[in-house]
C-alpha cells in the first residue's frame, strides 16, 4: 500500500491527545480584542474538541494522527 499524504494545513491546526481525541484552537481570538473581556478571551485561549460529525474528515486529512 502506497504512503499517503498529509494535509500540512490541517496538520497545523489539529492534534491529538493522549486519548485518541482530536484538539483544536477556538475561532474569535485573532483580532478586535479590545472590547471582548478578559473572561471571553481567556475561554477562547483553551483548547476545543472537535465535534464527532468533523472528526472523520479531519482523520481523512491527517492518515497518521
């Protein structure tokens, strides 16, 4: 069977913990900070898990995660 090839893009933004899980950043956080507060912005900080319906495309674009 052929290797195959990783997404980079996705491989930038996507990671797995230790439980198989895939992890990623929360949107809202780039820009226009000012007048979000700091609770807002700490949340975003965190990371997210990505939802089940996502997960099979984002596990098609990363082969070995």
């Amino acid at each position: 069977m052929p290797k195959l090839k990783t997404r980079k893009a996705a491989a930038k933004r996507f990671r797995a913990t230790g439980s198989g899980k895939i992890v990623r950043r929360k949107a809202f956080k780039n820009h226009l900070l000012q007048h979000k507060t700091s609770d807002k912005k700490r949340r975003l900080s965190k990371m997210a898990i990505v939802d089940e319906r996502d997960e099979k495309n984002v596990r098609l674009m990363l082969p070995y995660l």
